[in-house]
C-alpha cells in the first residue's frame, strides 16, 4: 500500500509503528522506541515519500515574473552603486510587488 506524507502525518504514533513493522529497511530500526516525529521521518525515509509539500504557481508566467525581477534586482545595484538614490523606492516596490504576485498565485 502507498502511503502519502499527510496520510502518515495524521495518524497515530501506534499505527505508524505498526506500518513500520513490516518494513525492513535501516531507518525504521528500532521504531518502538522512537516518538512521532522521528518515526515520520524515518517511515517517509524507508518509502521514498518527501517531508515537505511541493507548491506550484497557477495561472501566472512565473519564469517571466522572475526574469523581470532578476532585471529590476540589476537595475536596483546599479542605483545603489550611483549617488542618484531617486528611482529606488520605486524600484524596491516594484520587486516586492512581482514577488506578492507569484506568493498568491501558489497553490
């Protein structure tokens, strides 16, 4: 049986020592002695399951959004280097704001 991350994660510290029961691999050794958050990561290591959840961006041209910020982060050295400091704060918003769109397009 397949397990997912959040499935294991919400179960009980009994049932994941019970699934680890019939697991032979290095990292469930010794499972009834190890508490909930030892065994989760033990169990995922022995599956092959990530511990983290992968986001994605919907809906938007995330590659595009981040080239434009890699510009307007060369454009922001380039005035930090100058004495002229007039189009910083503008510069700043506008990469604060491209970063606030690709945060709300994450599922």
């Amino acid at each position: 049986m397949t397990h997912t991350y959040d499935e294991l994660k919400h179960k009980t510290v009994a049932e994941l020592r019970e699934i680890a029961k019939g697991i032979e691999h290095e990292a469930v050794k010794g499972a009834t002695q190890m508490n909930k958050d030892h065994l989760l990561v033990a169990l995922c290591k022995a599956l092959n399951i990530d511990t983290f959840v992968h986001h994605h961006a919907v809906g938007i041209d995330k590659a595009a959004i981040k080239g434009k910020i890699r510009e307007l982060k060369k454009q922001r050295d380039e005035i930090l280097g100058s004495d002229d400091r007039k189009e910083l704060s503008g510069v700043l918003r506008q990469i604060h704001n491209l970063k606030k769109r690709i945060r709300r397009a994450t599922v």
